[in-house]
C-alpha cells in the first residue's frame, strides 16, 4: 500500500479494486456459514420484544418502501430495513464475532448490504463481496484497539461496525475511491455505542449493531453523492482511533495521550488476507467471553457432576471477564433480565452445570428466575488468571473447578470457546442452528430454501430470491 495515503485512501483503492474471483475459497466459504448463522439470528430475534419495538419505530419513520424487515415482510427504506436487521439479529446475542476484533460484524455489515441489495436487485456475488469487504473493515478496526477499547467504555459493534457498514455499503452501491473515502469520513462522525447497557441490562447493546447498519447505509449514500468527510478520519489526532482507544485505568496508571491503538492493523494485508476467515460462531446465546465457561461447565455436567451436591465453585478468567462480567456483583450474581443474564459470570455456569446447554430459551424472564440457578450462583467465587490475561485477546481460555460435599472434584478447562477457527462448529452445527432459529419465524421449507440459496449463493443471480425467504 502508498504509504502517503490516508487510511481511508488505502482501502478505498484496494475495495474498489476488488472482484469476487479475487477472494480466496476458504474465506467464500466461510463467509457462507456466517451469512447463514446471521440470517437464522436475525430471524430468531425478530420474534422477542425488542425487535416489536423497533419495527413499530420503524413503522412510524418510514411509512412504506421497498426494503423487507426480515421475519415479517414488512416493508420499510433502505436505512429502517438495517437499522431493524441489524438490531434484532443482535437481540439474543448469538451471532458471530471476532476473537481480536471483539465485536461483531455480520449484523452490523450484513443489513446494511442486504437492504441495498434488494433496493438495487444485486446478485448473489455481489452480496457475498461487499459483505467481506464490509466484515473486514469491522474487523480491522476493532483489531486496532488490541481487545482495550471496551476499558473506555465502548462497545465496538457500535463503533467499529458503522466503518464496516459503510465499507460494505460502499462496495454494493459501486462507490468510486474518492466517494468512499467521503463515506467512511461520514461513518466516523457517526461511530459510537456506549457501554452503560451492562450496568442495569438495557436493550441498547442490541442497538448498536442496527445502528451501525442504518448509518452504514446513510454514509454510503452521502459518500456517493459527494458530502466531503475528513480523508484521515482513523488516524486524525481527533480522529477514530485515538477517539475511541482506551488511555489508561486511572490518574495513577501512566496515561497513553492517544490510548493503545495499532493503526496497521488496518491495512496490513487488506484486500489479500481476510480477518472473517478467522471469524466465530457462537454455540451458546450470550456474551462470547462466558461461551468458553459455558463449555467448562457443560463439560463438567456431562461428566456426571450432581449440581445438587455441590459445595462450592471457582472460575478462573481474565480481566475484560472480570470488569464486565462479574461487576457490579450485585447484578451479575443474580440477574435480574435476560440482557444482565447474557453478560454474567454466575448466570452462564450454573445454567451450563444445571442444564447441560446455554440456549437463547435460557435467557428469557422465566428462565432466568429459575431458583436452581439462583442457589449455584451463590456458591461461585473467581480470580483473574495471569496466565489467561497475558494470552488476550489472541486467545480466550477459561477454567472452572467444582468442589463436591464429598471433596471429590470437577474441573472443565478451554483454550479456545467452541465454535472458533481452532476448534471450529462443524457446517452440520451451523446449518442445525440455523433450523432452530429459523423454524418458529418461516417455518422449515423457507428455512430449506434459504439454506441451498446460501450455500451456492454466488449462482444467485438476484437476491430477491433469498429475501423473499425471508418472512
């Protein structure tokens, strides 16, 4: 890359430049699996009752257009039809995300594509690249943070996924260099998602990823028709990265002036080597730093442990687990909604000890007052690992021991959450939670339907197709 252009510059020149032939097989087929695990998301969470709220929002902004809301055929613009995917493919926090990109990109790049697409009745190639490129942008982004941009309080789905929204945006409207410089400048000055929805459980996390995705769509659109945006928008002193990067934990810490960032991570092999080849799927319905516990304690169910004889347990972690998983203790402990219930320590190994699985049913108001769960997460205590914080956020490891009345002992310990690239969830997996997610909303033919149409969805010669799947 010209290393006298800006950030912005750089990708722009190579995403133009981009064709489908020019991305690798094992990234097209990957990026298959995750088109397919977002759509399922998107259409299990239109069913709860935050994507109702948003719809009637919604409703209400654009009355009539030619995008669909995903689950209900509902027909709203371009922006409404992302900024409504988006957020409800998010609501039970079961889609995918980037181990050190933390955060979550297909429903923050997928929407907005998706909507456009259908706007302009663009091919199924078409589709599969701006999502690429949109998803890498997201998470380079994020990868330049190096896992700390939540210590300031962030969370990166909302802030690194309108760069991709935009990036994706960009490529499915055929965006030149210069106007897609504009549109990543626009989405910079729209980047933001705060991370107050962890202290009381709030719907707002969800938000941020439909955020993302509508604004992704807006940026785009301006870009295009010449709205003039900062050309250095990432690395401007008042720019994205030193904006949104984490300067230190308090006065007494030796305060970073720009925070930890490495802008590289942004365009060192951009456009040959593909982050969402590296991407996550998640096997269990919550924050992706307690499904590496949820698997220690499955392991320690199917092993044959008794919940009801157990003494006490401890889990080990690392920092980012502890600061937003485990406080304020008095919320996480015993959660009090299904939001509060997706991020807490406690909540995740007692339901993975008592029930053997961590599913979106287990995250609804009933279930989260179910009085079993209530008793274990009494008996859980925890300690950061230097071990476990010196490998973030290359790796997530977890431990968790279970102590018996009889002294006898359990332990389940990960290097890696299932479902990430090495130790990966199987297509079979995928595609059998896809049906899951997808059954209650289209039932099974359309889910058939949509299934085939993802898996050859580069002979898809007009997304309609797949979207008329869709509700």
């Amino acid at each position: 890359m010209e290393k006298n252009l800006s950030i912005s510059e750089q990708i722009a020149n190579i995403s133009v430049g981009l064709k489908y032939e020019d991305i690798d097989e094992r990234t097209i087929e990957n990026a298959k699996i995750f088109m397919l695990d977002c759509l399922g998301c998107i259409l299990s969470g239109s069913q709860i009752e935050n994507a109702k709220v948003i719809r009637k929002s919604a409703a209400d902004i654009s009355e009539g257009g030619s995008c669909t809301v995903f689950g209900t055929g509902q027909k709203v613009n371009a922006m409404m039809a992302a900024l409504v995917n988006g957020t409800t493919g998010h609501s039970q926090d079961y889609d995918d995300d980037h181990r050190e990109g933390t955060q979550h990109a297909s429903v923050a790049v997928l929407p907005a594509v998706l909507a456009l697409a259908e706007k302009y009745g663009c091919s199924g190639k078409d589709v599969l690249l701006a999502y690429i490129i949109g998803s890498d942008v997201t998470i380079r982004a994020g990868e330049a943070f190096e896992g700390t941009s939540y210590y300031a309080g962030w969370h990166l789905t909302g802030t690194c996924g309108v760069m991709g929204a935009a990036a994706g945006a960009a490529k499915i409207m055929g965006l030149n260099a210069r106007q897609t410089v504009d549109a990543l400048g626009v989405a910079g000055s729209a980047a933001g998602g705060l991370g107050a929805f962890n202290s009381n459980g709030s719907w707002t996390k969800r938000f941020h990823a439909g955020q993302s995705a509508m604004n992704g769509v807006l940026a785009a659109a301006m870009g295009r028709d010449g709205y003039f945006a900062p050309t250095a928008v990432f690395e401007d002193k008042d720019g994205f990265l030193n904006c949104f990067s984490f300067k230190g934990w308090s006065a007494d810490d030796a305060v970073l002036p720009n925070g930890i960032q490495n802008p590289a991570r942004l365009t060192e092999g951009f456009g040959t080597k593909w982050e969402m080849a590296d991407n996550s799927i998640k096997l269990h319905s919550c924050c992706r730093f307690t499904n590496n516990f949820c698997d220690c304690a499955i392991d320690i169910h199917d092993q044959g442990c008794d919940w009801t004889k157990i003494k006490s347990i401890h889990a080990e972690c690392n920092k980012f687990t502890d600061a937003k998983l485990c406080h304020p203790v008095e919320v996480k402990r015993h959660p009090l909604n299904p939001v509060n219930a997706q991020f807490s320590l406690f909540y995740e190994i007692a339901c993975g000890l008592v029930k053997g699985e961590v599913l979106p049913e287990s995250f609804t108001e009933e279930a989260i007052k179910d009085e079993r769960l209530y008793e274990l997460c009494d008996k859980i205590t925890w300690e950061i690992s230097d071990d476990f914080e010196a490998v973030y956020p290359d790796r997530y490891p977890a431990k968790v021991t279970v102590t018996m009345e009889d002294g006898s002992i359990y332990v389940g310990e990960v290097a890696y959450p299932k479902g990430d690239p090495e130790y990966p969830a199987t297509y079979e997996e995928v595609v059998k939670k896809f049906r899951a997610n997808a059954a209650n909303t289209i039932g099974s033919v359309k889910a058939e339907n949509i299934i085939r149409l993802v898996r050859h969805i580069e002979d898809v010669e007009d997304i309609h197709e797949l979207i008329a799947c869709m509700y």
